[in-house]
C-alpha cells in the first residue's frame, strides 16, 4: 500500500503565505504589506527589515540555508543565484543568520550573461531584480538545500525590462486600470481592481531516463531528430484517458506533493493522446502568480521525474508522427468583487456588460492577431502549429452556436431578440437573451475559444512561459476597453452608445469568429479570403512586435518601450538560430559518429554473408538486395550529411541576426530533414541490435 497524503498539512507548507505573514508580522507591517500587494507602491525600508526578518526566521526554521532572488530571464527558464544567510561571526565566533529589507527588495545579480538584445552592452553588466511582493516567497526543497526564493522582476540599470515578469505586472495594471472603466460604467463603483485569472493546462512526455541518455537528441535538443515510427502510434485511441500506469502513477502522486508544497494548486491528471504522453492542471489564479507557477510545474515536473528513473520532456514536439505537446492558457478577467467579466450573466445589464467585453475582445483579437500568434510561438511550437494535431498558425475565435447567433443578430438586426436555446426574451435596447454557458458546445480546432466564462488560447507551446501570451492578452484587450471607455464615458444616452458600439464592433470584427473544423485546408482558404493573418513560423512571427501599431498600443499602456520590442525581437531571431543549429550539430554528430559506422557495420555484415552464402551455392537474393537498398540510402545520407555541414557552417558566417535565423529556416532545417529521411528509412533495415539507439517504440511504449 503506498503512504496516503495529508494534503491539507502538505498545501503550501513551503510557502511564506499571506496567512503566516499575519501571523508573523506586527500588525501595522502587515497591513502595509496587504495593501501593497492590492494597490502598489513600495514598502518603507524599516518594513522591509521586518518582513525580511521574518521571512528569514520562517525560512530557517524549515531548514534553509540560503536565499535566491528567482526571476525570468529572457532564456524563457527561471534563474536564480544562491546567497546564504551567513555573516561575519561575532567575537564568539558565533553564527548569527542575517536578511534584510534591502536584501529582500533588490538584488544586483551579475547579469551580463543573459539575453539583452543589445539593451545592456555586456560592459554595463548590472541588471537588478526587484521583489515581487504580490507573488509569495516559497522554500524550494533541493539536493542544494532548502532555498528561500524571492519571486523578482529583472531590470537593467535604466529601468528597462530583461525579463517576462516585467511586462506581465506592467500588462496587468493597465488591464485593470481599463477593466475598471468598463465596469464603472455598469454601475460597479466598488471594484478597485480587474485582474486576469490564468489556469494553464501542462502536457508532457515521460521517457525511462536509461533510454534518454542514449539519445543525444534528446539531451541537447529536447527532441528526436532521428527516428521511424513505431507499429503503433496514437491511432488507436487507447491513450487517452486511458489508465495511468503504475510508475507513471508513482511519478504523478510524487510530483502533486511537491506541487501542493509549493502552493500550486495541481487539480486534475490523465494521460494524453499521444503514447507517454500526459497532462497536468492547476486551477486557476491571478496571472502573475500563474506564471510562476507554471514555471514551478515544469521545473518540478523534470525534477520528480528524475526521481522515478524517468525524463520529463517539455519540447513541443519531441517525437514525430504523434501528437505534440501544448499548454492551454485558460484567461479570463475578474473584479476584486468578485465579477467574472466573462461570465455571461443572468440580468439584461450584466449581459450587455458581457456582450461588451465580448465585442472588446473580438476587436482586440482581430487588431492584433498577428502579436497574439508571435506570443505563442517558440521554436518548438513550429512543429506543431497548423500540423494538423493543434490549433492552425491562423488565430481565430470560436464562440460557439449560441453566441455566434447571438452575434449575427446583433450585426443584422442591432437587437438579439432569443436565444438560440429558445427562451422568450423581451425586445429592445437593453434586453438581450439569457446566455447559459452549458449551450457552448466544444471545439477542440481553435485556438481561441470560449469556453463558458473564460477563453482557452490552446496555441501556447509546452516548453514556453505563459509570460508573454498573458501580457499579449492583457495589453491588447486594454486597449479595446481603453478606446471603449473613452467612448462610452462621454456618451449622453449611455444605453444607445453601447448598444451602438457593441454592433459597430462585432460587426467590424466579425471575420475573426470561426465556429468550423481549424484542421481543414477550406479553412486555411477560408481565412485568406477573410484577410487574416496566416504567420507560418516563428521567425515569421518576429516582425509583428516591432509594427508601428504593436510599438503605440504597448508604449501607450507602458508595458513596452520601442527599445524593449526591438530587443526582444533581436533575441528572438538568435534564440531561434542557436537552438536550430543546436540541433543541426546534434544531427551531424550523431549521423557521422554512431548512425553512419552502424550502417557500415551493417553492410560489412550483409556482405560477408552474401559470399558465405554463395560460396554454400545457396541464392544471395534476399541479402543482395537488401545490401544495394542499404547501400543507396547510406550514399543518401552521406551525401545530405554533407550538405548539412556545408550550410550549419555558412549560417554561423552570417552577421545579421534576422537574416541567419531566417537561413536557418529555409535552409538548415530543409537540410535537416533530408537526412533524416534516409537515416529514417536505414532503422527500419537496418539490424536492431546493431542500430545505436533506443527507437520509437522503445521510448514511447517501455516507460
Ligand atoms: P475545460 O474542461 O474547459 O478545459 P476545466 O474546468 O477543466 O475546463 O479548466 C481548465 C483550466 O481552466 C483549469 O486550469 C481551470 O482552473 C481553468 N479555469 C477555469 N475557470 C477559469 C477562469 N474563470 N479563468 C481562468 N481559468 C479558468
Ligand atoms: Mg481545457
């Protein structure tokens, strides 16, 4: 029997809550902290010293040794760097632990390794991370000890972002400070604050760690980039859902733990189409603290799984010809009293205040489809966006059958008179149908959907933060509400202007609601015809950041600089080119130095038994024919092999960043596949006790 879980004694035991803080905090300091967290500002130095004390005490009583500001690079992970609490030791020679307010609110990493992107040249190596005070401090448990982790924005000595916590509590501030507008304009004049929730859905792959590190694909890539299919792959269905198996189970009951500890609120668990494939969901909280968390599930997620003798992959698409993984960004919008803006409501006015949001959001979405697509992309979503087993490259909104009438009502009539569930409902301005959020039916092909009172971006890849989707989100749905209220305020008959704007909107923007299969060709045809934007890749996807409409929606809320964009922009051309040719040199590596010698191994084999055999008189049919397939394909893949080396190393000579990222695409990555092809083809002859590598069916079916 295994050890039962106290999960209420386990919940958030690692973490600094608001609820210890209380009990740890004199009172003045702690409502101080509390009102900092809801409506900003900064805590006064001699707080700070006690807040830190306090943590500190909470820290080392649970056996820490150190404490790490832990923030957001633009590598897309988590850093941290561990500073113990030791100080001078007193005339004694006695240790005394020390943690103050300054320590605790600012830190000055050495930060001339990360990603600038040309905003701090390496010689002004200063970044500063700043405490986050509205998401909590947590202990991480590691083989390094127990760690204090300050959850910290990082900046560079100029105030400019060099991380993706940054932007994301700028994005929600100007969320809020828009949302408010539109709800106080339904009569909400208690709410002080709108704020995102985020619940986001984790698929992942489980491999046995043995197998792993025989693939260096997967070590240095996070993918296979050699490898046949196996017999068998999803096409049967019986993965899904299916029954999780013991030492995955092991892996599932451990990692919740670890989870729950850490306050994160893992809820639901199952195994996922593709084989060794699963997925983990939280439920939903306030988007800053969502991302970290979600940071913390991955990282924890590769952590238990060493633990079990397995590897977690996060890649997007570590293996061919199955399903990939994704991370569904569930996103919804709700008021400090307790109003969920997207949900639909049962009175006329909460329903126009819903069809308004509703409206606002259609026009974010159509405006700035092309930003929404780029925050969703990674080099590893390229494999996996518009390939036929996640939503298209194409950003659309589904609704589902009840709304989407609701729309065409309203666009044709300017009134929405019933329900498409059939209820009787009264006419006129202020009267729109009663929505039930049960009649939104599902629609697995979108990559926007409502879903009920929130929408689920199901573009995210698995391996990305949710940081920027969030902020993308946020700021581009700021904007709406900003130019909505700016309307509306000023309006003389308020109910006529809504009414007015919601139809102008969902009229205007009527071309980004698609309710039909995203998978199919006619919908690729479909929304060309539509004029909407059809972003194949990545680094096709870069451009849309440094617009002249992105640079004034982001500048006028103050959640980007024009520098800030170009930076991150610049990073994301070399991220891309780093990580293909991290894979390209993977390729020729593995190709000449284990592939390539098996194959002729191989041959050397099938050829000393075709003369064995003849010299016995017997027929060589089988093993010369056998031998002229392999030889054909092993001059195939020499030869691609070759052209590979030839064009990796001319990418690496090319100066501009966007240019050799775009090389990398066009080229290496053509070049990449032609070798796998002949390599692909060479497994599936080629002796398995002779081919190097553990294959398909061995990792996805053995774990
Ligand atoms: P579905 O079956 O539509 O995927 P679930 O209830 O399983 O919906 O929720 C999926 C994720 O969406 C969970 O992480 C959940 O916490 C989150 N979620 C639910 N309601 C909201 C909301 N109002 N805002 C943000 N996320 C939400
Ligand atoms: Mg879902």
């Amino acid at each position: 029997m295994s050890d039962a879980v106290n999960v209420e004694e386990v919940f958030g035991k690692n973490v600094f809550t608001i609820g210890k803080m209380k009990e740890r905090l004199p009172r003045a300091v702690f409502k101080e902290v509390r009102r900092i967290m809801d409506e900003g500002g900064e805590l006064p130095r001699a707080y700070a010293d006690v807040v830190a004390k306090a943590m500190k005490d909470w820290a080392v009583e649970n056996g820490a040794t150190h404490y790490t500001h832990w923030f957001q690079p633009l590598t897309g992970i988590t850093a941290e760097k561990h500073d113990s609490f030791v100080t001078h030791p007193d005339e004694d020679g006695k240790m005394l632990m020390e943690f103050c307010g300054k320590e605790l609110i600012k830190g000055e990493p050495d930060a001339s390794s990360f990603p600038s992107g040309g905003l701090r040249v390496t010689f002004e190596a200063r970044g500063y991370t700043a405490w986050d005070i509205t998401s909590p401090a947590f202990l991480k448990e590691s083989a390094t000890g127990n760690i204090l982790c300050i959850p910290t924005a990082f900046c560079s000595y100029t105030g400019e972002a060099l991380d993706k916590k940054t932007p994301l509590l700028r994005s929600m501030e100007a969320i809020s400070e828009q949302g408010l507008r539109i709800v106080k304009l339904f009569g909400n004049t208690q709410a002080t604050k709108v704020s995102p929730s985020v619940g986001a859905e984790q698929e992942y792959f489980l491999v046995d760690r043995e197998k792993y590190l025989q693939r260096p694909d997967l070590i240095f890539a996070g993918r296979t980039l050699f490898g046949g299919p196996a017999p068998k792959g999803q096409e049967m269905e019986d993965h899904y859902f299916g029954v999780i198996r013991e030492r995955i189970g092991a892996f599932m009951k451990d990692l919740n733990v670890d989870l729950w500890k850490l306050g994160v609120t893992a809820k639901t668990q199952h195994n996922e189409v593709a084989p060794a494939q699963h997925e983990l969901a939280p439920i939903y909280e306030t988007g800053n603290i969502a991302v970290d968390h979600n940071q913390l599930v991955m990282e924890t997620m590769k952590k238990v799984a060493g633990r079990h003798g397995l590897t977690c992959l996060l890649h997007e698409k570590p293996f061919a010809g199955v399903n990939g993984s994704g991370k569904h960004d569930n996103w919804s919008l709700c008021t400090d009293n307790g109003v969920n803006l997207l949900d639909p409501g049962v009175t006329p006015s909460e329903n126009i205040q819903f069809l308004l949001v509703l409206a606002c959001i259609m026009k974010a979405v159509d405006t700035h489809a092309d930003l929404l697509r780029q925050s969703a992309s990674d080099v590893g979503n390229d494999h996996r966006l518009g390939a036929n087993e996640a939503p298209p490259a194409i950003v659309s909104i589904f609704l589902g059958d009840q709304l989407e009438d609701v729309v065409k009502q309203l666009v044709t009539t300017g009134v929405a008179k019933k329900s498409k569930k059939g209820g009787k409902l009264l006419t006129g301005v202020s009267t729109l149908p009663d929505l039930d959020k049960d009649a939104t039916d599902r629609n697995r092909t979108s990559p926007f959907a409502f879903t009920g009172n929130k929408f689920e971006f199901r573009m995210v890849g698995s391996a990305d933060s949710i940081a920027s989707p969030n902020t993308t989100l946020n700021a581009i749905i700021a904007e709406a509400f900003c130019e909505a209220a700016d309307k509306l305020e000023k309006a003389k008959d308020f109910d006529l202007a809504v009414h007015d704007l919601i139809k102008e909107y969902m009229t205007e923007h009527q071309r980004i609601i698609f309710n039909g299969n995203g998978y199919s060709d006619e919908w690729v045809e479909e929304a060309a015809k539509r004029g909407l934007p059809n972003i194949k890749s990545m680094v096709e996807a870069v451009e849309t950041l440094t617009t002249k409409k992105s640079i004034k929606m982001f500048e006028k809320f103050g959640i980007f600089t024009k520098a800030e964009l170009e930076s991150r922009a610049e990073i994301l051309y070399e991220t891309y080119a780093k990580s293909i040719n991290i894979e390209a040199l993977t390729m020729i590596d593995m190709a000449s130095k284990q592939i390539i010698p098996s194959v002729i191994s191989y041959t050397g084999v099938l050829a000393d038994t075709v003369l064995a055999v003849k010299q016995a008189g017997a027929s060589t049919k089988v093993q010369s024919d056998l031998l002229k397939k392999t030889t054909a394909l092993l001059e195939e893949m020499q030869e691609a092999l070759a052209k590979l080396e030839k064009d990796a190393a001319k990418a690496m000579t090319i100066a501009d960043e966007k240019k050799r990222a775009f090389y990398y695409k066009d080229t290496v990555m053509i070049d990449m596949q032609a070798l796998r092809d002949p390599a692909d083809q060479l497994e599936m002859l080629v002796d398995k006790k002779m081919w190097p590598y553990p294959t398909y069916a061995d990792m996805l079916f053995e774990v």
